[in-house]
C-alpha cells in the first residue's frame, strides 16, 4: 500500500522551528520546545530544513541540527 499524501502547513512548521530556535515552550509539555518533541515524520524534515535556512543551523555527521556558534 502506498504512503498517503500529506500537506504539511508551512506555517505550523515555521511556528515550531521559532520556538525551537528561540528556546520557546512546547504547549504541550509546558518545557522548552526541542527538536526531539517532533515526533511527526512529515513535519520533522520541514522543520529541520528551516532551523538550517532560516536560523542558520548547522547539521552535525549524523544529520542533526545544532545551533551555530
């Protein structure tokens, strides 16, 4: 069975990649907002490449985004 089509709203994923950068909370967990939180497989990616494009992250050997120093 083929993998359903998903629309990923791009504002959510620029909403969770803020609060991801800028040290925001999860309103979920009422913590600070982490990568690991986002347990989405259509978001995670999306939200990846914009903490990368936007916030100038830098991917690790592994493919994890830090925070550039």
């Amino acid at each position: 069975m083929a993998k359903q089509k998903v629309i990923v709203d791009m504002e959510i994923v620029e909403i969770v990649a803020r609060r991801i950068a800028t040290g925001g909370y999860n309103p979920r967990t009422m913590e600070r907002y982490l990568l690991s939180d986002v347990t989405n497989e259509d978001y995670r990616p999306h939200i990846i490449n914009h903490l990368v494009e936007v916030y100038g992250w830098e991917l690790d050997a592994d493919g994890i985004p830090r925070e550039s120093n």
